[in-house]
C-alpha cells in the first residue's frame, strides 16, 4: 500500500530550514554535553529496577514491603521507559547505535519488545502522527474510540463513562494482546511500514515473555515460598499502577479535541505539510519544572520532541523556547495546556466522539 504523502509546500520547507538553523545554534551554544545525564541513568535506573526486585524477594515473608517493592517496580518501569528505551530508540543517549540498541533492549525484560516498539514508533507515530490507519498509537481498540471522524459503534457510545476502568489495563493489553497482534495478525497497521518480521524477531519476542513472567511470578512462588496470590497480586498491582502512571504522561500530548486527525484524500494525500502537520497534531505542557525535566524525560515539551527528535529531552527547554517564539512570528499553530486541563480536554475527546459530535457538525 502506497503510503501517506505530505502536502508539498516549499515555503514550509524554507521556515523549517529557518526554524532548524535557530535551533542548531541554540544548542551548539549550551557549553555543557547534558547526554551525559542519560547516560548515568542508563545505569542507574535498570539498577533501582533489579533493586526493587530484590527488595521484594528478600521481604517476601512481608507482604506489604513485597507489594510495595512490585509498585515501585511499575513506576521505576516507566520511568525507564520515559528516559531510556525513548531515547535509544531515537539514539540519542550515546553516539554508538550499538550501544543505544544494547540499552533498548531494556524493554525486552521488562515485559514488552524492543523490536516492534520502535518500528512502531520512529514508522508509524514520528512519520504519521494522528493519521487513522498509519499511526499505531491510535490503532482502534474496538472498545474506544479516538479518531473523530469514525462513527462510534455499539459500546463505544458509552465509552466516556467507562474508559477509566480500560485504562489501567493499558499495559495488560500490550503485554498479552498488542505485541502478539502485531507479530501475528496481517491486518495490524505496523505491517504497512514493516513489512514481512523475521522468524528470529517472533522466537525473541516470545522468549522473552516467558523469561520476564519467569522471574516476576514463578521464581518468586518455587524459590523464595511467595504464594501464588501474593505473587500474581503484586504483579498486577504493578502493571496497574505503571499502566496509570505512563497514561497520565502520554495521554495529554496528541488525542486532544484541540489536534487535528488529518484525513488522506483519495490519493492518500494529507492536507497538511510535514511541519503545519506536527504543530496541528501535537500539544506541549504547561509544566515546566525540575521534576518534569529530569524525572520524567521532558515529555511536556513534545513538540520539539516531533520536530527535533535527534535531540535528547535534555535540550528541549532551549528548543521549546525557540519553537515558540518562531510559531508566534509566523502564525504557527503552538499549543501548551496545563496538565490537568489537557487530561480534561482527552475526557472531552471521548465524550464527543462517543455522541458522534464530528456527524452531527458535519450534517
């Protein structure tokens, strides 16, 4: 299938070259080499993670401190996530590909799959971001709807009363249906930039679940006495409260009323050029402190994310400065909520796509 073609349009092109020459001197300008940060975490960070996990089997005669420690496990996993796998698949935490791979590969012990996350990512998301059909990050679930202009059907008209008991099953669903589905089912969207997956990419993938419910259930039941109800209890609580910790970040960024899900025309043109397409598809945050930049990989600032992603999170600041006063002079369309105001805005996103609002407008 032939894929989504940007609309051409070449004083675009020169703003961006405008836009990305500001940037590159902004940067080049910051005397101090911050990858150096990420680099400490990609040591540190794994380590607090295998740390909670002994903290667990050694306390397993102490339920509260073995629940506690699988918690902190599932917040410790996406913290991982937000500061390491994201950067290495953008290979932005050190120079070396190799290396950068060696670091992605976190995500393999940790329940989900290196492989197809970052064909998912860089492919699918960074090259068609909110594009129905092409996007992975808004494949259809069948239980909600997230694209405006699909009809809801059946019980995704109710969705917007029920959508907060799916959510903290946001990671259950990758591990056990999402990572499978696409490795397995040809009508999954990843296939349309991936292509055929080598055979050694299935046996890996598989291997590796084994391996990660291998020491997350069964070692601590045959070895160190846990019963099996505490084992698969804290397990679950862990993937809960990781699944509502990554959503609370990732969800105000790009399924909001306020982004546009730009439809392909016939010729699977889309109506945007690549750079009004990444300002009318993504939204920053408002919040802007040190626990947002150095904890949580300064997802607020994703616009930059989209446009410079062969920076590391460490120079958004900067970059985010330069975008925005560059968006203003040129009538670009930059948008930064608070945090809670974007959540807002998603709720909001559900309840008119649930009520068919994008129809009823049309009509």
């Amino acid at each position: 299938m032939e894929k989504p073609i940007y609309f051409k349009d070449s004083e675009d092109a020169k703003l961006f070259n405008e836009l990305r020459k500001k940037v590159n001197q902004r940067v080049e300008a910051i005397p101090e080499n911050r990858d150096l940060y990420i680099q400490i975490k990609a040591i540190i960070l794994p380590l607090v993670y295998f740390g909670l996990y002994g903290v667990a089997l050694f306390n397993a005669e102490k339920p509260w401190i073995y629940i506690l420690s699988f918690v902190l496990l599932g917040i410790s996993l996406v913290l991982i996530y937000l500061n390491l796998i994201h950067e290495a698949a953008h290979n932005n935490i050190y120079k070396s590909k190799r290396l950068n791979n060696l670091v992605l590969q976190i995500f393999d012990f940790v329940g989900a799959n290196s492989y197809i996350w970052k064909k998912r990512h860089i492919a699918a998301h960074h090259a068609y971001p909110n594009v129905d059909g092409w996007d992975t990050d808004i494949e259809q679930s069948g239980l909600l709807l997230i694209v405006p202009w699909i009809k809801a059907k059946g019980v995704q008209k109710y969705q917007h009363f029920f959508f907060f008991l799916v959510y903290p099953l946001y990671l259950f669903n990758w591990m056990f249906i999402r990572d499978f589905r696409d490795f397995f089912d040809k009508e999954r969207v990843i296939l349309k930039t991936q292509g055929a997956i080598p055979v050694k990419e299935k046996i890996k993938m598989v291997a590796y679940k084994l391996f990660y419910f291998f020491y997350q259930i069964v070692v601590p039941v045959l070895f160190f006495k846990v019963s099996v109800g505490l084992a698969l209890g804290a397990w679950f609580l862990q993937v809960i409260s990781a699944s509502i910790f990554a959503l609370f970040v990732l969800l105000p960024l790009h399924p909001l009323p306020d982004n546009a899900f730009p439809k392909l025309d016939e010729k699977n043109g889309l109506p945007f050029s690549w750079l009004h397409h990444q300002f009318e598809v993504t939204n920053d945050l408002k919040e802007n402190n040190w626990f947002v930049r150095n904890v949580l990989g300064n997802f607020n600032f994703h616009v930059a994310h989209h446009l410079f992603p062969n920076y590391s999170y460490l120079y958004y600041n900067e970059i985010t400065e330069e975008i925005e006063e560059f968006a203003k002079e040129h009538n670009l369309s930059y948008k930064r909520f608070p945090i809670f105001t974007a959540l807002g805005k998603h709720v909001n996103l559900l309840k008119q796509n649930a009520n068919n609002a994008y129809y009823i407008l049309e009509e």
